[in-house]
C-alpha cells in the first residue's frame, strides 16, 4: 500500500513537471514570435539570446571583481 501511494505521488509529480515545462515552453514560443514581429516594426529591446550573453557577463565580471570590505 505504501509503495502503491509512492508511486501515485511520483507521477502526479511527474505530471506536474511535465505540465509546467510545456508551459513555459510555449511562453517562450510565443515571446519569440512577438520578438519577430517587433524586429519588423523596429528594434524596441534586447532578443532573449543577447540580455542572457549580457547578463552572463555581468555575472562573470561581478565574480571576478573583488569584494568590498565590510568592517566588523
């Protein structure tokens, strides 16, 4: 009995999982097709590629800066 409700768990976990991913992956579908129609009409912001190579660079250049001292 205990393992039957593992397992139940587990899938309606599973479920889930796969439910949110689909979800986003649509989002992300839809955003790049609003992307193409923007490019279109002009560039009004950043694709989705470039502020991630932006943002991981920043994060790169804030993890090599060194940390303020904090006074104790």
């Amino acid at each position: 009995m205990r393992m039957l409700f593992g397992l139940i768990g587990l899938l309606l976990t599973l479920l889930i999982v796969v439910w949110l991913v689909r979800t986003q992956l649509s989002a992300q579908v839809g955003i790049s097709g609003s992307s193409s129609a923007a490019d279109a009409r002009g560039d009004e912001g950043q694709p989705a590629s470039a502020a991630l190579k932006q943002f991981k660079q920043s994060l790169d250049k804030a993890l090599k800066a060194h940390p303020a001292s904090v006074p104790e």
